[in-house]
C-alpha cells in the first residue's frame, strides 16, 4: 500500500503516553493560542520534554483531519526520534512520512498526498522534514505545496531559523498557516551580535516559557552539580590568538598545537582534566562525556610533514584518559610522543574504556559508537568529541560532561549542559555533573591593553570565566532557592599534590552568584587601563564601563561590600583626573565626567537589584546594605536615591527626559533610518545617545512608556543587543 492509499483511507488511532495534568495544561493554552494567533515559540530547557508536548499537539491536529509539517534544520536524530514509535520500528503517526536525505520517498507521491488531502480534507497527515531536505533538489518540487497546504508547522530546534534560509521558509508560509516553535536556546550568536527567535518574523511571541532552575525543582530534570576546575595555564599559551582578540569573535577558541612546547601544554592540560576526573569520578563506569576544543593549525609531531589531524583533541583525550600518554615525558626537556595511530578498539576488538567520535568516522561506526556509549555498564564509559553531539543526543542515562573548550556562545554552553539534565530512571541518575576546565585570563588584559575596549571585547573576554556564564545560565528563574535547596551546586575545586608521587587530594570550595568579587576584580582591571591612557574621549571606554556596570548584582550584604570598593576607587580616579596636570585639553575634560557617569551608574543598578530582587533580605539587612553604598540607612527612600544617581551621573535629570532621548533613538536607529546616515553622524549618536540607553534601562519598570519602547521589536539589533545583555 503507497502512502496515499495509507492516507486516504481513513482515520487510524494514534497511542501516545499520556501527559502529566500541568502539561496538559500546557497544550490546551497552546492550542488555544493558535486560535485566534499565527506564529509562537515555547522555551524549556533540554530533555523539559517539548518533543512529546509537540506529538499531543499533533494528535489534536491529526485526529481534526488536519496537514502538519514537522520541521527541523538538519539531518539530525530529532527527525527520526519523533517520526518513529520507542522501539524505532514504526512511525508514531500512520498517516506520515519522513522526508530527509536519510529517507528517500517518491517526491511524485508526496505532492500527489499533499494535494489530495489538501483539497478534500480527507485526513489527517504529518509530514517529518529537514530544511535542507525540502530546499534541495529532491524537495524543490514539493515545496510550494507544502507552502500551499500545510496547516500548522512544528519548528524544532527554532533558534537554527534565525535570519537565514530557515528564516525565509517560514516567512513564505500565508496566514492559513500557524507555526509553533520549539527552542531551549531562542538565541544565536556571541556576545554583541545575538540574534532572537522573535525577529524571525513581527508576530513571532514567546507563549510559554520555563527555566532549568524552576524545571529541576519542579522535579522535571535533574539536579546539576557544576565543578570549576582551574588549570595553571596561561590560556594565551594554550589557545590560538594569532589574530589577536578578533579570535574571540568566534564560538569557540581554536587550540595551538603547533610546537611541541605548546603540544606539551595542552597535553598537560588535558592530563589535568583526567586528574580531575579520576578524583570526582568514584564509579568509572558511569558515562562521561568530553566536549573537546577544535584545532586549527598543524599539530606538531604528526604525520611526516605535521599534517593536521581531524578532531585531534578528542583523539588526544581518548589517549590521555586511557593512561597512553606517558606523563614521564611531559616532566622531561623532550617533545611529547604521540600514538602512532588513534584507536577506539581494543586488541581484541572491543571498545576502549575511552573513544572519540569524529565527522570522519563512517556513519555505521559513529551509529555503533553511541549505541555501546548509551549500554549501561559496559564500555565505553568515556565519549570525547568535538563539536558532535552538542544537539539532538538524547541519553538521559549520561551521569557527567566534562568541558574542555572555552565558548563564547551562550547557545551552545545552554546546549551542552542540556546533555546531563534529563532525569534517568533507568540509570538511576542522581544528579548530572558537569566539570569545566578554566584556564588564567589576565595575560589578555596585559597584552592586549586598550584592545580589549574594542567592539565588545570587554564582555567576550568575560564569557571566557566559567562563573559569569553560570550566572547567565542561572539568571532566570528561582536559582537562589534552587541554590539553597541544594539542587544545584557550584564548586571550584583545588588539586594538591600530597608528595613526590602521584598522589593528590582536592578541595572544593563555593562559588556564590552573583560572582561580584570577580566582576569588581576585572573591573578593576579595565579601570587601571582608563588611567593610564592621556588621549581621546573615552567615549568607548564610557560604553563598555556602563555596559558591565548593569551586569552587576547585589544580593548580600558582601556583595555591596564588593561594590562599594570599587565606587571608591572609580570616586578616587575622578578626583585625580580633575586634578592631573599632564592631561591634554581633551582628556582633561572628558575623563573626570566619565569615572562620574559610571560611579553613579554602578550605584543606581545596586539600588535596582537591591529593590527587584532584594525580597529575602530583611529591612535592617537593606539599610545596611544602604549604608555600605553611601546612602541614608533608609530603604523607604530608594526611589528617591535612584533618581538622585540619575541626575548626578545622567545628561538626563528625570525620567521623561530618556523618555524624550529614547524616542529619538528608537526613531533614528530604525533600519529604514539608520542606512541612510553618514559615518559621521553615527559616530555622535553612539556618543551623544547611546549612553541614554543603560539609564533608561534601569527605570523601566518605573514608565509603561519605557517598558513599551524596550520591548518593541522595532528596535534595531544593535540596541537589542545591549538591552538583552543586561
């Protein structure tokens, strides 16, 4: 029988596992969103379950006769694990097909079901596709039907549609269509060029979201144990910045094998995750996964002429976590040795303890790979990879990840913890450990000087410190009492050496959110750079100052603590700027002004923290807090000490002044505007207005008119792109 005959010949009952009632809920405020709206996306966190929401909402659309297109970017596993029942052996949906490179079918008897449903509404149907699928040669055919009667398309994974040909896709779709998408990360991008689900299109709304500290302790994912790990590298040594901090433009860092100097670096490094590993590791047979870093020049040692070698530290990890690596050679003047070959297979043909997995390796072997990694209690234990398995791996019996790459995406470090948080009841999971390996910053700010002011630099040399993206990750939600509760850990762990042999012993110690020490540390650092410098405006130097100045928190009394030593050294570097004779004319009359606008700025955003999200402490622990800040131990006075630090350190004195500037801008850096400026121009108005947008910012749950112009979608991604970050 064709999948026409199957189609057209009536309705066939659907099993699914039933829903939990709060996710039944869920579903029927969805399908009644979609009643009277055409586009919207839900975000939870990985292994939340949106993939079995999804098929009860295909079940309600199928059993109403309707045409659903399911859709993800690329060929990947989520394709196949929705199309297909538990056991992978029959589709879910009777009335379906799968249409992906993997899956070849008749593109004639496709269009052929497209039409006849479409036009007779005889039944329902699901159709399971890739984009690449559908815009390649053996879909180009299909498409305008799939255009033309599809009734509700389910995007996966929406956040890979974000200003692309995804993007244009669902953007050709009519009104008669209704797209739901699906997201964990509903972002793309590195710091200070982040794209959002909702610019897919001017409709596109968030409909339902939920956090992974709210997810884990609902129940609903597993509790996370995160362990920082500090290496004694220098990350300028073991990383590649041949083009200076523009490398930081990218995703990931690309390690530097190319002398054996460095080659013994990050051999060291890696050995030192496998020290870490076998201290926190108690049962080595649980599963591991290591997210490895790329490499980009030749490794040193390898091949006759040091070819590159595909993957290399995942192979080198596998090595070195199977003890292959001599560490007697490391502690010697002489080059590292390498294995003659990377291999996964013992002698006798079994896997390895530990194994790596490469694009390389023929699809059949990467299939059996994963399938002995996901058998509990037998080997693999350990699965290195670099840049796989970030998307659509679905193993809820995965106990730890250990990450040795630094990102610079927030999208993809969300990705990779979403690999340990799924509940496993199988396995028996208790909680899912990640590790992450970091190594020392502060050679970047001494090398690269006033460069690190430089196209958002300043924030991306940040995102290199594993406790400012923990704070990111757990900026939403109740982490606080997830915290508390104990459902979620934060360590940084210390190794020691007990003798001459191999023996150590670790310390773990606390890491509090917000991290304000070391936040108050690197502001420091870029304050030091500022007094040294005896030329220019500052005018970038102002922005990237305000910018992290938002990106503080006070939630304990310590925390105000942090911040009040650092408003006293900026309160210092005020007064010897005015008084600094060896200034130039230029200087002398800008640099004073800004230490001032950003002193008072810090204060005005711990006064907003303090009053947003200050609700645990007590009203002494406020006025102390007050104190600590420099104001009247009052707390019924802080609207009026906001408003102070808006007329000190503000060109705008009251709230309707940014209302005024900010209406302005919103108008001016329209696109439809903004093109059409001269250089010139745009150099005053990141000067003259820019700063206006961090004060606005911090008033407005104070204005509906605020609240309205920061959240409008008609405001320019560069704008966006402050407000969000903050």
């Amino acid at each position: 029988m064709t999948i026409l005959d199957e189609a057209t010949a009536g309705m066939k009952s659907v099993y699914l596992e039933p829903m939990k009632e709060n996710k039944k809920r869920i579903v029927k405020d969805l399908l009644k969103y979609f009643e009277t709206n055409q586009r919207g996306y839900i975000k939870v966190p990985t292994g939340w379950g949106k993939t079995f929401v999804s098929k009860h909402i295909m079940k309600t659309y199928y059993d109403e006769g309707k045409i659903m297109l399911f859709l993800v970017s690329k060929n990947n596993p989520l394709l196949n694990q929705t199309y297909y029942d538990g056991k992978k052996k029959h589709p879910i949906f009777p009335n379906s097909a799968i249409l992906s490179s993997e899956h070849k079918i008749d593109k004639n008897e496709l269009a052929e079901i497209l039409e006849c449903l479409g036009k007779e509404k005889s039944g329902g149907f699901v159709l399971f596709a890739s984009l690449q699928t559908i815009l390649g040669k053996q879909g180009s055919e299909i498409k305008d039907l799939i255009l033309e009667f599809t009734d509700i398309a389910i995007v996966d994974e929406i956040h890979n549609f974000i200003n692309n040909k995804g993007n244009d896709f669902l953007n050709e779709f009519g009104e008669r269509t209704k797209i739901l998408g699906m997201t964990a990360t509903p972002f793309q991008g590195i710091v200070g060029n982040v794209k959002f689900v909702d610019e897919i299109a001017g409709d596109m709304r968030e409909i339902y979201s939920k956090t992974l500290p709210e997810c884990i302790l609902d129940g609903e994912l597993a509790p996370l144990q995160y362990t920082i790990a500090e290496s004694s590298e220098d990350i300028f040594e073991i990383f590649d910045f041949e083009k200076g901090l523009d490398e930081l433009d990218k995703q990931d860092l690309f390690l530097d094998c190319s002398t054996a100097d460095k080659l013994k670096k990050v051999i060291r490094r890696t050995q030192f995750a496998k020290d870490v590993y076998d201290l926190m590791v108690k049962q080595k047979a649980l599963k591991t996964l290591v997210f490895c870093a790329p490499v980009r020049k030749r490794v040193y040692g390898a091949g006759a002429y040091g070819a590159k070698i595909n993957a290399f530290h995942a192979k080198l990890t596998s090595s070195v976590f199977n003890g292959e690596i001599s560490d007697a050679e490391l502690n010697q003047g002489s080059a590292p040795v390498l294995p003659a070959s990377f291999e996964n297979y013992t002698p006798k043909g079994q896997f390895k303890n530990s194994v790596f997995i490469t694009s390389e390796l023929p699809k059949e072997t990467q299939n059996d790979l994963i399938t002995a990694f996901k058998e509990i209690g037998r080997p693999p234990y350990i699965l290195c990879a670099v840049g796989m398995l970030i998307e659509g791996f679905d193993f809820p019996g995965l106990e730890s990840i250990f990450l040795l790459r630094p990102t610079l995406s927030m999208r993809l470090f969300e990705q990779q913890i979403g690999r340990v948080t799924r509940l496993s009841p199988v396995s028996g999971k208790q909680q899912g450990r990640i590790v992450e390996i970091s190594d020392n910053i502060e050679s970047l700010y001494q090398r690269f000087g006033e460069g690190v002011f430089n196209g958002e630099k300043v924030n991306q040399i940040q995102m290199l410190q594993p406790e400012i993206r923990i704070e990111e990750l757990f900026s939403e939600g109740d982490a606080a009492r997830a915290i508390e509760e104990g459902k979620i850990k934060i360590n940084k762990v210390e190794l020691r050496a007990l003798g001459k042999g191999k023996d150590t012993q670790f310390k773990e110690m606390p890491v509090r959110l917000p991290p304000t020490a070391l936040r108050a540390k690197y502001f420091s650092r870029l304050l030091t750079l500022i007094e040294e410098k005896n030329i220019g405006a500052f005018e970038r130097e102002k922005r990237e100052l305000m910018r992290d100045a938002l990106r503080f928190r006070v939630r304990e009394v310590k925390d105000a603590e942090e911040l009040s030593i650092l408003t006293e050294q900026i309160n210092k570097l005020k007064r010897e700027a005015y008084e600094d004779r060896r200034l130039g004319d230029v200087p002398r009359q800008h640099k004073p002004k800004v230490f001032g606008e950003v002193e008072w700025l810090l204060k005005l955003q711990a006064l907003n923290s303090l009053k947003y999200e200050g609700k645990h402490l007590s009203i002494s622990e406020k006025n102390w807090i007050f104190n600590t800040l420099g104001f009247e131990s009052d707390f019924r006075k802080i609207d009026m000490y906001r408003l102070k630090c808006l007329k000190l350190g503000s060109a705008q004195k009251t709230i309707q002044d940014l209302i005024k500037v900010l209406g302005f801008i919103s108008r001016l850096s329209s696109s439809k505007t903004y093109q059409f400026i001269d250089k010139r121009k745009k150099e005053q108005w990141k000067r003259e207005f820019l700063p206006a947008i961090y004060w606005g910012f911090c008033f407005i749950n104070d204005s509906s008119e605020l609240r309205e112009l920061f959240e409008s979608t008609e405001w320019d991604r560069r704008v966006k792109n402050i407000i969000r970050q903050n």
